[in-house]
C-alpha cells in the first residue's frame, strides 16, 4: 500500500511516499529556517507563501524519488492540524487537489500522530507503550494499547517544553532556532545554579513551564542589570537539567504505572541530545525509542505512517470537505480508550 504523506504545519513544506507503514521510498522536506532566522522566529504570513512557493515542486520530487507514479497512490494522508492556519490550508488544498484529480481516497491526521509514529519508522511498537511527546506546542505523556488509539494522561497546564525552550535562548542572545542552540550549549556548561523542578513531585503527570522560563529570564534580567559576570553555557545547563529531570522523572513512574511494554520519545525536542541521554539512563526497564534525528523535525513521512495505521484501524477514508483546523483537539482525532 504506497500512501502520500503532506506535512505544511508550520515551516515545512513536506511530501513523501510511505510503503505498508514502514518503508520510507521518499521524504521531501522543503525547510524554511534560513527565512525565517532574519526574524528570530516563524512569521505565520511568511510561512504561508513560501508553502505556496514550493509545494507542487516537493509534490513531483517526491513522485521522481520514490519511482512511481500518481496512479500508484493508494492513500493521501494530510496534516489537518493543529498548526498555522494559513499553512495548514495550503497542505490540505493540495492534497485534496490530487486526490480528486487521481481519484485517491484521503484522510486527515492529527499532527501529534505523525510525531508518534515518526518512531514506527525505524522501530516496531510494542503495546501497551508509553508516549512522551515534546515539541514546540505540545508536552504530552499518552498512553496507546494499539495501533491509533490513544489515552492522554498528562500535559502542559501552560508553556509547551519547546516553546520554553525557545524563549530562553532567545533572551540569551542565542540564534533561531533556539531550542538546538540551548542544547548545545548546555553540553559545554555546568548546573550550577539549580533551577526549580516545577511539578516534580506532583502526583500527577502535568506539567507547567511557564514559570521555570520566566526565573530564568528574570535571573538573566537581574544580572545583566548589575552586571554580574555569568556564561551563557551554565545557564543553558541549568534550564536543561530542570526540564529534563522534570519529563523523565514523570515518564519513568507513568511506564511503571501503566506497565508499558516500550517507552517512545516524539516530537522536536526529541532531537535534544541532554534529553536522550538522561531518558536512556534513568528507564532501563522497558525498551526506550527515539525517532532519526530526521524524523523528530516536522516532515511528511511521519503523517504517512500514521495514515496508514489510521486508514488500516478504520477502514475509512475523509470526504473532499476535510479542512484545516489550527486548534485541533486531540479528541477529534486520537480515539481515547480505557486503561
């Protein structure tokens, strides 16, 4: 079964060919962050035509690359959301041009979906598992006991991990995108001034980092104010150890509640290097999968896998009035289950 995937949340603009759930035959990624670094951040307008720019190109590349034709297309799977809303519409205004034009069944997929099944790309899942998602706008521990059905059991209350992420490095002076500058950074620095842990010991799996980046951006005030000497590396260190002791901590005791066969990791923070290393050292219990540093950015063969396991659970395809929706809720996508 050969299904396209269309990824244009935000900054990508992104097209690839996915065989039966797991052979990646193409995964055309169109980045945007030279553009968007003169701004320190992505400019939603800008996004929006730069889309409309590249999309038919990234359509045919994806086409050449994996050697098939439109007719081969058993399945389109696009991002409906969440996301921009101006992206969003561009991907999904494509998708649903070939597919009426080749007669190809199409289904829309909740962004968060693809990040999880970004993993199933390179590793199997084994059910019941446990899901930690980390991204610019999302922070979600989910729990699945099958293919596409999915039991959130905790969130941000406030700042998604890498939107904190970002505004950190941002008042540090460090380039967009900030989230991989802060990683480094904290690699070559020290934790010497032990941030608070917020909601560690809650016992719950919330989570709240709003106010984590606002001691950080407030110390960093203060001291710039009275001109105190500091390195930007063991601020970064710092900000790094409190999130990451905060996720694995909460990740760890919902795998042993749960009783999860396999802990995965989604979603771009799951590129961070200090998280990797913290999460793979403290849960040795389970099984523990991070997707390719290819597939933890946004890109479409992480929508085509989960298309495919969507498409494979429902055995039912989207009509031609499918549409964006930037505030997305999981509900209207994941099928939440009792554990």
């Amino acid at each position: 079964m050969y299904v396209m995937g269309v990824e244009s949340s935000c900054d990508e603009t992104s097209v690839s060919i996915v065989q039966d759930g797991k052979t990646v035959l193409a995964n055309i990624v169109l980045s945007q962050i030279d553009i968007h670094k003169e701004y320190g951040g992505v400019v939603p307008e800008i996004a929006s035509r730069e889309h409309v720019k590249g999309i038919t190109l990234v359509f045919d590349q994806a086409i050449k690359k994996a050697g098939i034709r439109y007719e081969d297309i058993d399945l389109i799977a696009v991002t409906e959301g969440p996301g921009l809303i101006g992206s969003l519409l561009i991907g999904v205004a494509a998708a649903k041009v070939v597919a009426m034009n080749y007669d190809i069944p199409i289904i829309g997929i909740h962004h968060i979906a693809g990040h999880i099944y970004a993993n199933n790309i390179e590793h199997d899942l084994e059910f019941p598992c446990l899901a930690l998602v980390v991204s610019g706008g999302h922070t979600q521990l989910i729990v699945m006991k099958a293919h596409y059905q999915f039991n959130v059991i905790g969130e941000t209350q406030d700042d998604a991990v890498g939107e904190a992420y970002d505004k950190v490095a941002r008042v540090l002076g460090l380039p967009y995108p900030g989230g991989v500058k802060v990683d480094k950074m904290a690699a070559i620095g020290k934790d010497i001034y032990h941030f608070p842990r917020p909601m560690l010991d809650s016992k719950d799996y919330q989570f709240s980092f709003s106010g984590l980046k606002s001691y950080v951006i407030n110390m960093h005030h203060n001291m710039e104010q009275r001109h105190e000497p500091y390195e930007v590396a063991d601020i970064c260190a710092s900000f790094q150890e409190a999130v990451t002791d905060v996720l694995v901590k909460k990740t760890k005791a919902a795998a042993e509640e749960y009783g999860v066969k396999q802990v995965i990791v989604a979603g771009g923070v799951a590129a961070n290097r200090g998280l990797r290393a913290k999460i793979a050292r403290e849960i040795t219990s389970v099984p523990v999968c991070f997707p390719s540093m290819a597939y933890c950015t946004d890109n479409a063969a992480m929508i085509g896998v989960a298309g495919y396991f969507k498409f494979q659970r429902t055995q039912k395809a989207d009509d031609y009035t499918i549409n964006g929706n930037s505030r997305l809720e999981l509900n209207g996508s994941f099928d939440k289950i009792e554990l």
